[in-house]
C-alpha cells in the first residue's frame, strides 16, 4: 500500500465483485434508462472479477462485457493506480468506443524519489510511457490526475520535478492537495521538515498551473460539436439543461427538460476553467 494511504487500514482488502453481479446490476439500470455507468473501486485496475469456474476477468474484459449490454453508451472508471495500468486495458481505449475519452489516473508526484518514498511502485518515466501508450490510440484523450504536495522531505528538487510532470502532460484537469499525516500510516512516521508557509507556496504554484492549462483545454473546446448527456435541470435559470461531455466538463445550454437523459449535439460558445456553455443544435437529439 502507498505509505500515505489510511485506506486499507480502515476498510481493509479490496474485494473484487464477480463479474455476474456487476452485469446483473448494470442491466437494471439499463432498464431504467440510465445510459452512462461509472465502474468504481479503491483501485479499480486491479479488479479481477470471479466467471464462471475458476476463471477470472479484469478490468478490460468488464469493460468490454459492460459495452455489450444494450443502452448502454458510456463507460467510465475510477480511481486508477499506473502500476496495475495494464496493456489489456489500453487496448481497451482502442477496441470500445463507449470507453469515455477521459482518464483519471493519479501520479501524487513527479519526482522519483518521493514516489518511493510514497511506495508508488513506479518510476516518472514509467508513468509517462502509459500516457504515450494511452494516446497513440486515443491521441485526443483528457488526462486528470491527484497531486499531493509537501510530503514529508520534498525539496525544491523534487517540487520541480512535479511542475515538470504537468507542463509535459499537460493535464486537463487534476487535484491538488497539502500533504496530511493519517494516524497509523507508515509516512505519519516520517519526519516532516517541509515549512507550511513553503507548503501553501508550492500548493499555489501547482493550482495557478492546474487551473490555467484547464482553461487553455476548455478555450480549445470552443465552436466545435460535443455530444452530451443531459443529467439535470440549471440550478439558476429552470429553462437551462446541465449535461456532461466525454472529457468530464459540463455544458449549460437552454433546452426543455424532456432532455433529461438524452444524448444532444451542442454547439460549444463559451467556455470556462471547468464549466462550458452551449447551444442546442436543431434536430440532433440521438436518443
């Protein structure tokens, strides 16, 4: 386990649902209407799912048995670990077009030597090469991630190295947080002799970076098609639809609230750091 993480201590080993249960579960919501399914676990990469006998599928083979399910058009998962990040699963990206065009695959740092000390498992560069991987066969993917800044002996050396990671990614969006201790874990027993005030410096950093390429991505967006999901009504004006594109952002356009639910082409005319807004192409409703 990451040195860091409280996690396992708290919740114990991750359990891997079979696969039947998982199927049986999604095929309901189909029923119901829903059309987007989010598959979630601690570390969702490792999941290796119980089948018929003694056989087992992981992640990819899910995602390509939850594809087959009829109403079914976008798939997403979360959290992602790098290491369990396997060649199964990339192709994945390339085989099954109701895989949303969006990662979230945290890295914590870009220096080598904190991410052994966080017991990562993996190496930048190892990092670095699943992403290239990634987007030789999704080359318009959106990568976000988690950043945990100030973990215990973090040097400017390595701060670097982090702001290094984000300017070659170029992450659409990602979290950042302030290293905390958690009682128990083996990195509360770390000596922490990085200052606060350089802390808050290095959080600042990091987010005023995070936040402008996230607007660049968004700018980027503007007068091209998006196709949506249309998930609720505006919260300020009841005329106003709120749905999601395949990168994660949500576009407010004005629309009748029988679109709840429905995928629409929206026409892309502002755009923000993460919120966009649209205007609802005539005719163009796919379901």
């Amino acid at each position: 386990y990451c040195t860091f993480c409280v996690v396992p201590f708290t919740r114990g080993e991750e359990v891997s649902r079979p696969v039947d249960s998982i199927l049986t579960e999604i095929r309901g919501l189909a029923v119901q209407g829903v059309r987007e399914v989010n598959l979630l676990g601690q570390n969702v990469n490792a999941y290796q799912g119980e089948l018929d006998g003694e056989e087992h599928a992981d992640l990819a083979l899910l995602i390509h048995y939850v594809a087959a399910i009829d109403g079914i058009d976008r798939i997403r998962f979360t959290t992602s670990h790098p290491v369990e990040f396997s060649d199964s699963l990339i192709e994945a990206f390339s085989e099954v077009p109701e895989l949303v065009n969006h990662l979230h695959l945290p890295v914590q740092s870009g220096s080598d030597r904190i991410l052994a000390m966080m017991k990562r498992g993996h190496m930048v560069l190892e990092y670095k090469d699943k992403i290239c991987q990634l987007r030789e066969v999704r080359p318009d993917i959106s990568m976000s991630s988690d950043f945990i800044i100030g973990f215990p002996d973090e040097s400017d050396a390595d701060f670097q190295a982090t702001m290094d990671l984000i300017n070659d990614i170029k992450f659409d969006h990602s979290f950042s947080f302030i290293y905390s201790a958690r009682p128990g874990t083996p990195a509360a027993a770390f000596i922490d002799s990085v200052p606060d005030d350089v802390k808050k410096q290095r959080l600042k950093t990091v987010q005023d970076r995070l936040l402008e390429l996230e607007r660049s991505h968004s700018q980027a967006m503007l007068g091209s098609t998006q196709r949506i999901l249309v998930e609720r009504v505006g919260q300020r004006d009841d005329t106003e639809m709120v749905g999601r594109t395949e990168n994660n952002r949500s576009v407010v356009f004005v629309g009748e609230h029988a679109l709840m639910g429905k995928f629409v082409d929206v026409n892309i005319t502002e755009a923000y750091s993460n919120s966009l807004r649209g205007e609802l192409l005539a005719d163009t409703i796919i379901s």
